[in-house]
C-alpha cells in the first residue's frame, strides 16, 4: 500500500498531430517538476517522465510525438 501516492496534477492538455498530450505538474523537495502523458486512440504513454520547465516538457512531448509519427507501423501477419 502506498501512503502517500501521487496523483496526477494536470494542469494543461491540447492536441498536437491527432496526439492529446497532457502536461503534469508536481513538487519534490520544493522544485516544481513537469511531465507530459501522450494519448492516443492505440493507448497511452509518459512521454516526458521529468522536466524542469513546462516549456522544456511540451518541446521533448511534440518531439516523442514527431519521432512516433515518423517510425514505420509494424504489422504481424
């Protein structure tokens, strides 16, 4: 069980290239930290696990989304 477990804070979300991109803010040890959750209509995932700014976190999130848009779909036959 976790005492203290830590919620998710959004404070902005906006859609960037059909992604919906979620930026979470939290304090640890007084320093503000931001991180950026992507969505898409396949799932989710932690784009930015840690930035220092909210301008830093949305720049490496559009990046993550950029780097998926461009990699080639993988199908299974």
């Amino acid at each position: 069980m976790i005492l203290n477990p830590d919620y998710p804070h959004i404070v902005w979300s906006f859609t960037y290239r059909g992604w919906r991109l979620e930026v979470d803010q939290s304090a640890e040890a007084g320093q503000v930290l931001y991180a950026v959750w992507a969505n898409h209509a396949a799932g989710c995932a932690l784009a930015v696990p840690c930035a220092f700014t909210q301008t830093e976190a949305i720049k490496r999130a559009k990046r993550y989304v950029n780097a998926r848009m461009n990699t080639p779909v993988i199908k299974i036959v």
